[in-house]
C-alpha cells in the first residue's frame, strides 16, 4: 500500500489505510514503516498475520512488525558450528565525519540565534560494511535477537523495506526503539515523547547523579518542552480531554536516560484513526525541530544523508483504528553491502557541538553492541555446493 511521494503522502496513506480496512476480511490489520519526511515512499501492507503485529509478551506496549516474510530463523539450520573471522570486520565509515558534524551544530546555533528555528535535530550516520552479502538478512535476524537480550524494555521491530531499485535486494530495518508516539484504544489515547538524553554510567551512584543532573538540566528541560508544547498544540483540537504532566520524568535504556512525559488524553468523538493521528503528528520536534516546517528545512540542507525510515514510525493498525506507532530510533537499515546505523541530537540553545557529537555516539552505541553481539553467534554463510572455496 502506497501513495505518492511529496506533499500530502502521509494524510493520503492514512486515507487508503483506512479504505483498505474497511474493505478487507475481519482481523485484517494494516503493519509497516512509515519514513521520516515525505520525499521517500511510506511501506505499509494489509495482513492477516493475527497476533504477529502486536503480540503480548514480558514487553510493556511492544510492537514487532513483520513485512513480506519472516527473517530467517537463527541460526540457519544448514550452519555449522561458529568459525573464527579470517580477518577482522572493516570499521565503520562515519557520514558525515565527525568534524562536519560538529560544524552542522554550529551552523544550526546560528540558526538559533537568528530566530530562524528554536530547535533542530540533526542525525548522522556510521556505514558498517558487510563483507559477505548473503548472510545479510541472517545478520539481520541475529541483531534483534542481540537487542532483544540487551534492550528488554524496548519496543523491538524489524521491517523489509521496499527495494530501493528492481534489481536490488530489499533491505531490513531493525531496531529497538524506547519512544512511543501513540497507542489508541477506542478513544483512549497514548502517547510518550522522549527528548533530553544523557548516558548511562555503570557506577550505580554516578549514574543516579546523571540521572538527577539530566532531571535539572534546563538545556535539556527546554528541549523537551518544546515537543511537549507541540503534542499540545496538534491534539487539543481532537481531544475532549487532555492530561499532560506539568514536569518531566526519568525514562531508562541499558545504555541512556531521557526525559519522558506520559500523556493521556480522550478523542472526540467520531474519533481519528492511529495512523491519521500518527500523520498528523509525524515529525514531531523530538525528531525534526521547532517550528517544523523550518527545521525540515534546516535538516535537508545540514544532513549529507537521506534518513530514509530513521526517525519515521514503525507500527500497526486495525480496522477499528486502534493501533500503536512507535519512532524509528536505536536501529540500522540491513543491506547485502552494508549496515547503515543512525543517531541524532537535539540543537537548542544552550548546545554545544562537541556536547552533542557525543551524545550521538552513545546513542550509537546501542545498536553497535548489538552489532558485536550478534558477530560473536553469527556462523559463516555456507558456500554453496560447486562454489569455488
């Protein structure tokens, strides 16, 4: 299921959503991957998958999407035991490189102290080669299983995109988000936005101290009030009542901290869909910036690469329009030829480049210790029969 790419992709993808729905056979739901801006084509599908898209487990609200087929079961039954890499992996190819980065943060201040935007979130990527391009989809499947021992709270996905050309195979997105955007529930709505971040320390008494110094960090509290203040703005005029918290809380990864506020609100009545609500909302300042329209804007001039589904939604809907949509974050697009991984940061006043370099590298380093894991208990492709050894 798609529309076309450009303005208004999103609000017409919702529409023939909910057509399809209405059209299709009881306990049909609508899954996929919605991207972070509309230059690049949403991916959803109607299935019959009952369960699969939203299967209660140990996981608070978890979400698993899977498209087309199944990832492959790990490990493949043809593989032998695990053998020694011949050479050590190739490291990853940062895009853009750190120093870049760093002058797209100043560049984005500028921006800030001209008025131009108040907030801006600026992403990078690491490009992990992948020497074996057979195995890909394996590796694929093995690091949602490491996310899933070293994430346990989060909400775990693992989608095939579309293939970007005929001839090319379909990548993987793989991911262990902690941020919900929504979950609807007849006219119960949910939401959870996540900005202000600081890492995880293993000393417990350092790490109750970042903890409450993130808690007090009014670089941090600014950020995150200004998505607040937008969820604010777009569901009053939906909703017969909303509760939104006056102060932030504390909400834990294994690696971060962020800043969290729970909101609850109830939909008038006749009530938007999850994924019409989704769109409306999508792309928040926790993931774009403030006012919207001018940090894209910003984003497409600082960013060297294309984000693609990072930073997009991941999620479900049924035909009651109840469903759950969470943000693209902690995760990598698995290809035959590489692993691409993301993280971003939120500019405010108040940021620093070197502050928020670094605070991309620890949210990178999520899916790269996943990426470790998942090599250690990843077997050599088999070389198939008559292949040259």
């Amino acid at each position: 299921m798609s529309a076309p790419t450009g303005p208004g992709q999103f609000h017409a993808l919702a529409t023939a959503a909910e057509r399809a729905l209405r059209a299709s056979p009881p306990s049909t739901v609508v899954v996929g991957a919605i991207p972070f801006d509309e230059s690049t084509p949403a991916h959803l599908l109607l299935t019959g998958l009952k369960g699969r898209a939203h299967r209660p487990d140990s996981r608070p609200e978890a979400v698993r999407v899977f498209q087309e087929a199944f990832l492959p079961r790990w490990p493949p039954a043809s593989a032998a035991a695990v053998a020694p890499a011949a050479e050590p992996p190739p490291p990853p190819a940062p895009e853009p490189p750190p120093s870049a980065y760093r002058a797209a943060v100043r560049d984005a201040l500028d921006a800030i102290e001209t008025g131009i935007v108040t907030k801006v979130v600026l992403a990078r990527t690491l490009r992990v080669p992948l020497p074996d391009s057979r195995s890909y989809r394996h590796l694929a499947s093995a690091l949602l299983s490491a996310l899933a021992r070293q994430e346990p709270a989060a909400h775990l996905f693992s989608v095939t995109l579309p293939r970007p050309h005929r001839d090319n195979a379909a990548p993987v997105l793989v991911g262990a988000t902690p941020e919900t955007l929504l979950r609807r529930t007849g006219d119960l709505l949910t939401l959870t936005p996540l900005a202000g971040t600081t890492p995880r320390h293993p000393n417990p008494a350092r790490d109750r101290a970042q903890a409450a110094a993130l808690l007090q960090s009014t670089k941090d509290r600014a950020e995150h009030q200004y998505v607040v203040d937008a969820l604010r703005q777009l569901l009053h005029p939906v909703c017969q009542t909303l509760d939104i918290p006056a102060e932030p809380r504390l909400h834990a990864t294994s690696r971060l901290w962020h800043l969290a506020t729970p909101i609850r609100a109830r939909l008038r009545r006749p009530a938007p869909s999850s994924l019409a609500l989704a769109c409306a909302l999508h792309p928040t300042p926790a993931v774009c910036g403030s006012p919207t329209t001018r940090a894209a804007a910003l984003v497409r001039t600082l960013e060297p690469a294309p984000r693609r589904y990072f930073s997009g939604l991941i999620g479900w809907m049924n035909q009651a329009g109840d469903g759950h949509w969470v943000i693209a974050l902690r995760c990598g697009e698995v290809a035959p030829s590489e692993l691409r991984l993301y993280a971003g940061a939120g500019i405010v006043q108040g940021s620093t480049p070197e502050a928020e370099f670094a605070e991309t590298e620890a949210k990178l380093a999520t899916m790269l210790g996943a990426l470790d894991d998942a090599r250690s208990t990843t077997p050599p492709c088999p070389t198939p029969t008559g292949a040259p050894r």
